[in-house]
C-alpha cells in the first residue's frame, strides 16, 4: 500500500532521470567524436610536415619524393559521400529511432490514461 501512494511521485522522477542521462550521454558522444576529429586534423597535419621535411632535407630524389608525396597528400578526416556513413553515424541514427519509437508509446499512454 506504502509502494502504491510513492509510486506517482517515484515514476515521473525516474522518467526524468533517464531523459536527463540520455542527453547528457548525447552531449558526451559528440564531444568524443569532437576529440577524435581535432586528433585525425592534428596527425594529418604532423603527416604533412613530415612530408615537407623530407623533401626539404633529403632534395629531389626519386623514392623520397615518392613517400613524401603520399605523406602530404594523406587526409584522415576523409569527406564522406551522399550514400556513404560512418559506424557512429549509424549507431546515433538508431538511437534516435528508438528514442522516438518510445516517444510514441508513452505519448499514446499518457493519452489513454487521461
């Protein structure tokens, strides 16, 4: 009997806490894929003053022009097409399904209760 007067008060509560926790995981998840951007820009970069040095260093010849060629022309934050996606991408498309499939269903229980 206790249980059943707490529990309209304890379930609302609950709720919120889940959705609180979701955002918060979603702020987390992006400053994450934020980290791993910058760090790819900065190795690229570091890829690329490497190629630098080694034709500013060694001159023209042939093999380590050819290494620092593909050394400055290396990218690791690569520019996806229309119809391709990353792992993440898809991970937070799915996530943002379910979030809206259990959006409905307590939208219609709610609606049902009243």
């Amino acid at each position: 009997m206790v249980m059943l007067r707490h529990l309209p008060f304890t379930f609302p509560f609950i709720i919120l806490a889940e959705v609180l926790a979701l955002i918060m995981f979603r702020y987390q998840s992006k400053a994450l894929e934020m980290m791993r951007y910058f760090s790819n820009e900065v190795t690229t970069l570091s890829l690329r003053q490497a190629g630098a040095l080694l034709i500013a260093e060694h001159g023209d010849k042939k093999a380590l022009s050819d290494l620092a060629n593909d050394l400055l022309k290396s990218e690791r934050n690569i520019i996806l097409r229309k119809d391709e996606k990353t792992i993440e991408l898809a991970q937070n498309r799915d996530e943002d399904a379910l979030a809206q499939k259990l959006a409905e269903k307590f939208g219609n229980t709610l609606g049902r209760d009243k």
